[in-house]
C-alpha cells in the first residue's frame, strides 16, 4: 500500500481505488474502467454523435462477461476475538461448531473483449487473480471455459483465451496517444451482473496518478462505470479500443462520474509478452522522486520537470553508465521526462539489453550518457517517492554499536536521527527516527560536531537539503529553518 498523508488529494483517491479492489463483487466489485482514449480519426468525429446504437451494435458481440471462482479455504475453527486462549474457547466450540467456517465458493463478476479471432480476450487483472475457474459468456448467451495465457498485476492486466471451432469477431485496438479531452468515448461491460450494458461520456483528464501503481498513467472519464464494468472497453466513437475499463472514484460503490481506463498503448506494448506467458521489463536502477518547488531552488533548476535521482544501484545499468545521485534526469531514449511518473513506465517498456541515451542535469550543466538496459526483477521494482512538504526540531547523534542495534542498522559511522518533535520543522520535512544522515546541501558530514557547524550557519528562513538514507530508498529532504 502506499504511504501517504492525512486529506491529500492524492491520499483520498487512493484510499477510494484501494478499497475498490478489495470490495463489491468479489475482486471485482467497485472497479470500473481505465480509459486510454484514442482520438477520432477525422474533425467530424469529435461532434457530438446523433446516436452510438450502430457502435453498440458493431461492438457489443465482441464484448464478453466474465464469471469466476475461487475456492476459499475455512479456517476449520470459530475465529476467537481474543486468540488461542481465550477463556470463552470451549463456550463457542459447544454451541457453535456447526457455524465455523468450512471452504466456499467466491464468485465474482467482469468484463472482456476479444481482440483477434483465435479468441484471446483482455481483461483486468483483478477480475481473474487467483480463480480456480473462469466462465466466458458471449453476447449470443454460448458460454466458454477460459485459461489464463498472462497476468500483469503491475498494470492490472491480463490476457485469457477461449477455443471454439469457428473464427470469433474482435475489436480493433486504436491509439491512445491521440486523446484529446472532452473526446466522446463509450463503455460497454457488465455491471452488477446484469449483462452488457452501453454508457456514453466524454474524457474528463489524462496522464491521472492514482496511487494504483508504479505504472500509473489513467485516463479519466464520466462514462457510467460500475461494479462488474472491469475489464471491459472503452471505445471512441469509431469504435475503436482506447481504454480498458479498470477503477472508479466513489464513496457509495457507484458511479459519481469519475472512471480511470487503462491507455490501450499500454496495453499493446504488453501484448507481444502476454501472448508469451510472461512479462519482462527495463530496468534501470535508480530510485527517483518528484522535484518540488524547494527542490528546484535548491538544485539550481529552470524548472519542476524530470526526475531527481535519490539513489542510484550499485552496479546497475545506470551507475555503470555514469549516472549519480542528484542528477535530474529529463530525457530517456529521445522521450522528454515531464515528471518523476513519466520515467518508470518508459523504462519498464523497453527491450532489456538496448542501449538507450540518457540526459540529465547535473548541478546546473546538461550531461548525456548511454545506459544499457537491464531486466528488473521482482526485488529491483522501482519506486516514485511521494512528495514531501518541508516545513527543526530533532536530536542527531553518531552512529555507535550501541545505536545501531537499537535502530537495527547496517552502518557504523556516521549520523542517525533519533527523534523528531511533533508538528516541527524536522516533523514536517519528513524528516523519522531510524534515519541516517548523508549530506547537508550536497556536502557530506561524518561526525556531530562537523553537521552541527554546517546547520548554525543557516539563517531564519533558509532551506536546507538533505539526503537522508533509509532501509528502503535514499532520500533528498527540504528542512524549512523557522523565522
């Protein structure tokens, strides 16, 4: 789960979509579609149509209902609420063992649509993670048992087939990189089980982080999505596949007009992989995060776009290419990084062994270097930092024996934060406990009476850069000294 902040934006949209993959019908319940769309391929397509009956009728046939099963394991004895021993143990067991929960059936409820007539069909991940079984139902009502080729779980992405003795009738994949706001778009699923079923809409935003992953990049729209629409297509009104169908925002477990599609670009990038069984991806081997206004200032940058290097893998592709911490990088593989959430996907996307030229900034000077690309594992998954708002109070010691066990670190030398005051400046730099303490505005510190020096020659106002490295990523933090 990701971390985040009490009543952000981005903290509230998350939480919504978290609890969207874990309630409702099953997996599936209050997932709604991820809309990539595609553009009209001509100016008049963009008008506002007199009718999408033709479309739904070309379409609706190549849109499949999905229905699975799980089989749930019971726990073969009554839940006790306070443990193993609780002294109402043999009081539940008497007069309750007939209610203690067994193994049961865990149906759930998605959409698919075929794209080629050998029947491959795409759908979410999360409609058919873990089924024991998978039943295709087509529009004429001739149903199917479908095997899993591939699942992406990073993308929420998965590819099933079904076989039959005639050719099936797919959709055509448009492009998605042609979306244009406020583009009329069209979703067609299976909400609450109750069969295919048309909404029309337009595209509300693109490039939408969520929180779903490191791979975010939805597509927002107001087409009605609903519970049991996962999966399924979002079509613009050529007909073509722009988007597949994958969450909602929504307090109540309905539409209120807020639907995320996964971009149908993504998607086709991953299709020569899926249909292989297996996905694999770029990896570059550094832990990036977002440029704040703070750190802008800091790092002496024309503007917020890119992605600082936090820290770099030793003996990744990139440190063996030359890249270091505190470089910003803003181009990969001739593709502008506008932000930190643009880097991850283009990396993952492309082929392990290229050679791709990167561009960075470093201290204020642009630097190029080639980067061979390698294959990222499940333990070298890359991460986006969350922001972190800078706005001193903590107490900094040296690393001793002693320090180091209590604070279980791997380090002998150097500086370790030990405690951050509540609602202070170090408080609200992001600054916890367990913390180490690399450098102070690029220049390293070793000892307390080195670091002290450094911060009382800082003025009311001042901002201060720090990197701080943590079990999980090294980080650049802003502390704000109080006026």
């Amino acid at each position: 789960m990701m971390r985040k902040k009490a009543f952000s934006k981005k903290s509230v949209i998350a939480a919504w979509t978290v609890a969207c993959l874990m309630a409702g019908f099953g997996v599936a319940a209050f997932f709604g579609p991820v809309s990539s769309l595609s553009a009209q391929t001509a100016p008049g397509a963009r008008e506002v149509p007199a009718s999408f009956s033709s479309l739904a009728k070309q379409a609706s046939p190549s849109v499949v209902n999905i229905s699975t099963v799980k089989m749930i394991k019971g726990r073969g004895q009554f839940p006790m609420p306070f443990g193993p021993n609780d002294p109402f143990r043999d009081f539940f067991e008497r007069y309750f063992r007939d209610q203690m929960p067994r193994d049961y059936r865990q149906q759930s409820l998605g959409t698919g649509f075929i794209i080629d007539k050998e029947g491959y069909i795409l759908t979410n991940n999360h409609v058919v993670e873990k089924a024991d079984e998978i039943n295709v139902k087509l529009s004429d009502d001739k149903e199917f048992n479908a095997k899993v080729i591939a699942r992406d779980p990073k993308t929420d992405i998965a590819l099933i087939k079904i076989d039959a003795d005639r050719p099936f009738s797919p959709l055509t994949l448009g492009d998605s990189d042609k979306l244009e706001v406020g583009e009329w778009v069209v979703a067609i699923g299976n909400p609450f089980g109750l069969g295919n079923t048309v909404t029309a809409g337009i595209v509300s935003a693109k490039y939408r982080y969520i929180g779903a992953g490191s791979y975010d990049n939805f597509i927002q729209t107001d087409a009605s999505i609903n519970p049991g629409n996962s999966g399924g297509p979002l079509l613009n009104t050529a007909g073509e596949v722009i988007g597949i169908n994958t969450a909602i925002y929504s307090q109540s477990g309905g539409s209120i007009g807020i639907g995320f599609a996964i971009p149908i670009n993504m998607v086709k990038d991953l299709l020569p992989q899926l249909k292989k069984g297996k996905v694999v991806r770029g990896w570059l081997g550094v832990m990036i995060q977002k440029i704040t206004p703070e750190l802008k200032n800091k790092l002496d940058l024309k503007d917020d776009k890119g992605a600082l290097v936090g820290d770099v893998s030793s003996g990744g592709p990139a440190d063996k290419a030359g890249i270091q911490r505190g470089d910003v990088i803003t181009t990969f593989d001739g593709r502008e990084v506008k932000d930190s959430t643009d880097l991850p996907y283009m990396v993952a996307s492309t082929p392990v062994g290229k050679n791709v030229p990167v561009e960075v900034i470093r201290k204020g000077q642009k630097r190029s270097f080639q980067v061979k690309i390698g294959e990222l594992k499940e333990e070298k998954e890359a991460a986006v930092l969350a922001e972190v708002k800078p706005k001193l109070g903590m107490t900094v010691e040296e690393i001793t024996p002693e320090v180091a066990k209590n604070y279980r670190l791997s380090e002998t030398r150097g500086l370790v934060v030990v405690d951050v005051e509540s609602n202070s400046p170090a408080d609200d730099a992001g600054l916890r406990e367990g913390d180490i303490i690399l450098e102070v505005d690029q220049k390293q510190v070793a000892d307390l009476g080195g670091f002290n020096r450094r911060i009382e020659s800082y003025k009311p106002g001042d901002t201060i850069l720090l990197l701080v490295k943590r079990p999980s990523a090294t980080v650049y933090l802003t502390l704000k000294v109080p006026k």
